[in-house]
C-alpha cells in the first residue's frame, strides 16, 4: 500500500488521516466520494469499535497499527469490488443489526417502505397476525417485523442454502427464532405442501425483479458479487411476480388477508394488472423515500 497523504500509511496515522486515505482509495477504485466517506466511517467504526462521535472526538489521537492494517484489509478486499458489507460481514436495516455474507442479498434501505407499510398493516389489528414471506434472504423484513410485533408469527420461504443460514442467524441473533418457520426451499414447490392449517393475513415479497439486460449494467458489487438468483428474474424482471400471483389463490388466507410486494423502476403498472387479474383489488402503489414507486399493496378481497 503506498504512502498516502501526511502520515506514513499503515503507520503512524492518527483517525483523521486514516480516514482521509481511506476515501482517497475508495475515490481511485472508481467509487463515488459520498460513498466513499460513508464507508470510511462504517469501516473506522467497526475496526476500532468507536461510535462516530468518539472518532471525532479522537480525531487527533494515533490509531493503533493492528486497526491501521485491518483498515489496510480492509482496502484490499474492496479494490476487488467486494462489497463492504461483506467484508465487514454485517449491515444494518431498518435500525437492526443484521449478518450478511456471499451468497445473501445485502438488504437496501428501499425495502423499509415496504416494512413500513407491512407494520401499518399490522398496527390496525388488534389480533395476532401470521405474514408469509418469499424470498426472506438475511431476514431483513421477517426479522424486523417479528422484532416489532411480539403477536406476530411468520412462515417464510428461501430457495438459497447461504441466504437461509444468515436468516436463521438473524433470526437467534434477535431473539425471534421461535415465531418464525423458515422454509428452506423453492417456494414453488413448497407452497403447495403447506398444511391447510396455515392461514395468512399477510403476503409479503421482495422478489429478484432486475430485467436481464438491465443486470449487466450494475455497480461490479451488485453483478460480482450478490447472488444472481436474488436479483435477476427473466427478460422483463416480472418472471417470479408471475408465479407467485398464479399460486397465491390456492393459499389459505384469511378475510381480509393483505398482499404487499416491492418492485423495480417502471414494473407498478404492468404488476397491477397482473395482481388485479389474480383477483386483488384496493390496489396501491406507495413510493419509496427518494419518491420512486416501490410498493404495490392490496388490502383483501381475491
Ligand atoms: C431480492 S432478494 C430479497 C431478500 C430479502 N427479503 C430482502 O428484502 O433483503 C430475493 C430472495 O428470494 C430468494 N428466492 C429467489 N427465488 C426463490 C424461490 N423460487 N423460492 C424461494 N426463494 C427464492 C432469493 O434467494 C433471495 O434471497
């Protein structure tokens, strides 16, 4: 690793400089600079086990070399666009810690409309609600809103041996395990095997959407690193909404039982109409912070 800035990197570097080399790096592999400080300060925290504002408190202060090299390691590992959460092997989601690691989607901060919207849902009852999930991943939603809402109970399926393993991780890890059934297969084949005693009021899914032609302009974390299969789905990106809508009829549902599925960029029309054929109604679409529709939810009668 070459000297970079006022202090002989590795050594002899106090926080600040640490830092200011660390972006300086992310900055030469191509990554873009608001990125980049994120990191810096993701990747300082977790190394040093400082919160943000001891950092700048310690701004001065020499680091130690043992952090100084794993920061080094660190830099290494993303010089092969391996994306930093893996190698730190943890994000956070909606607040919540979570393990992630090659082979699991790296949960994104879009997906918290759609917890959103799920915890509203089952906020307005005042019974004890059964969710299904598809497609659980890290566990990112399950997880949270098993953690939210103690009268909760989930089923959720997940085609990825690696995905399922980091749920289940996460699940222990919040101490929600016990609500949470976790099927660890494709839920294609495994829907149609759950008891008649399963009755859900909420349907939830944060399917693969990316269109295949849309994945091969990703950033090289996404395409070199996250599971294809978390990701891609057919020529249009609407390939799994397609099943999933064809089999949720034969499920057993309560009432007023819920639908709620995030989608990608220009896919809310043509998902409503699908949705709406499959008997859905009350159909909405909510947007996510940055003001893209994200959520296509349905509130009953199929
Ligand atoms: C976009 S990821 C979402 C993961 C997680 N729910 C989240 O929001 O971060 C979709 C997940 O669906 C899983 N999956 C894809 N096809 C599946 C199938 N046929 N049956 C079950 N799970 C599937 C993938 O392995 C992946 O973990």
């Amino acid at each position: 690793m070459s000297s970079n800035g006022p202090c002989d990197w590795p050594q002899k570097c106090t926080y600040e400089e640490a830092r200011a080399h660390f972006v300086a790096t992310l900055l030469g592999f191509g990554i873009e600079q608001q990125e980049a400080r994120c990191e810096a300060d993701l990747a300082l925290q977790h190394v040093t086990k400082l919160a943000a504002h001891e950092l700048l408190l310690n701004a001065k202060t020499r680091l130690p070399d043992a952090d100084s090299q794993a920061l080094a390691a660190i830099l290494e590992k993303r010089r092969k666009r391996v994306p930093l959460q893996y190698v730190l092997g943890e994000t956070y989601f909606c607040g919540l810690k979570f393990a992630v690691g090659p082979g699991v989607l790296i949960p994104r901060g879009d997906t918290e409309t759609l917890v959103l919207a799920a915890s509203e849902f089952i906020k307005g009852r005042d019974i004890s609600t059964s969710l299904l999930e598809v497609g659980a991943g890290s566990g990112a939603i399950v997880v949270t809103l098993l953690k939210l809402f103690p009268q909760l109970v989930a089923t959720a399926f997940e085609i990825s041996p690696q995905a399922a393993h980091f749920c289940r991780v996460n699940a222990i890890c919040h101490g929600v395990a016990e609500r949470l059934t976790l099927i660890e297969d494709d839920y294609l084949e495994g829907l149609a095997k759950l008891a008649p005693s399963n009755r859900f009021d909420l349907f939830l899914s944060n399917p693969p959407y990316i269109p295949i032609d849309v994945a091969a302009g990703l950033a090289p974390e996404v395409i070199g690193h996250e599971p294809r299969l978390a990701l891609v789905a057919g020529v249009d990106g609407l390939g799994f909404y397609r099943n999933f809508a064809k089999l949720l009829p034969g499920l057993e549902a309560t009432a007023h039982a819920a639908l709620m599925v995030e989608f990608g960029d220009g896919q809310g029309e043509s998902l409503t109409d699908l949705f709406g054929e499959s008997g859905w109604c009350d159909l909405h679409i909510l947007s996510d912070l940055g003001g893209r529709p994200r959520v296509l939810t349905s509130s009953g009668c199929r």
